[in-house]
C-alpha cells in the first residue's frame, strides 16, 4: 500500500525508507541471545535499537547535557528509529505490511539537569511518520537513564501491528 509522501508523491514506505539509506543497509545484528524482533500473531516486538554509527563526526556514545546537545540527541533518536525500520524490513520482507506503529519506548542517557527526553523522541517520532505516514503514529513512552549499554545516548524499542 502506497502512501501520500509529504511532498504530495505516491511512493511506498519501503521507497521512503531507501530515500534516506543506502537500500542495500540491513540491520544490526544482536550481540548475545536474544533476536532483534519475535513476531507473536500480528503483532512485532522489536528489541532495543540503538545509533551504532557516529554521526556528524560525533560517535554514538555519551549523555545528554553533558557531552551531547539536544540536537545530538534528536539526531540519534532519528538514527535509532531508522536501525528499527530496518529491523521490521528484514523481518517483514517490506514495510508495506506494517500496519500500524503501537507503541515506541525511548530511553535517553542523561545528566541529572536534563529534562527535554520528550524533545529527543520526537526526532524519532518524526522519522517514524515521515517513512510510514498514519501508520507510524504511536503512544510513547520516554525515560531519562543514568546509564545504557555501550553509552549509547539512545535507545528504542517498539510494538509494531502487522498484517500477513
């Protein structure tokens, strides 16, 4: 199911997705045992996606408000949601069979002052409606961290509604 882009074109998630990626980038691959998505009837549950990359020259570690700015944050956040895309791509075989985007877990490494979580999600968010229009509209819940694996700055985890 192909849907209206916000430039007014007709184009499929999937071809949104590839706008913003090289198309031939997969997922990460998880680091012990436990899968990156387990499909249970129509719904995915994604695991915690991170930004595995540097971006901007900036390595994908540190903590808001202390070695990171919101921008940072926002653009890890947008980072983390594309590593989540790719995951339900190579679960799903395309993103056209998301149905709908349920609900999105954000948590932020933070210093104690920092109180814009919600701010850095919504580049995550954003990504999200962006590549697959109202399907991507979610609840969402955010949570400031002290510490999260590796020192990423962000990390995501999703339920996703599928079809077959």
């Amino acid at each position: 199911m192909s849907r209206i882009h916000t430039d007014g074109t007709t184009m499929s998630a999937d071809e949104r997705l590839n706008r913003l990626i090289d198309p031939d980038r997969t997922s990460s691959n998880p680091n012990a045992n436990y899968r990156n998505a387990t499909r249970w009837g129509d719904l995915v549950f994604v695991s915690g996606k991170s930004a595995g990359a540097a971006i901007d020259g900036k390595p994908s570690r540190g903590r808001l408000g202390d070695t990171l700015t919101l921008e940072d944050g926002v653009s890890f956040a947008r980072e983390a949601a594309l590593e989540l895309l790719l995951v339900l791509r190579d679960e799903l075989g395309s993103l056209e069979r998301v149905k709908q985007v349920l609900d999105v877990q954000g948590f932020v490494n933070v210093d104690a002052a920092f109180e814009d979580h919600a701010k850095v999600l919504d580049g995550a968010s954003d990504l999200l409606v962006e590549v697959l229009g109202d399907a991507g509209v979610h609840a969402r819940s955010v949570f400031g961290a002290v510490s999260l694996r590796g020192g990423q700055p962000v990390i995501l985890r999703a339920v996703v509604g599928v079809s077959d």
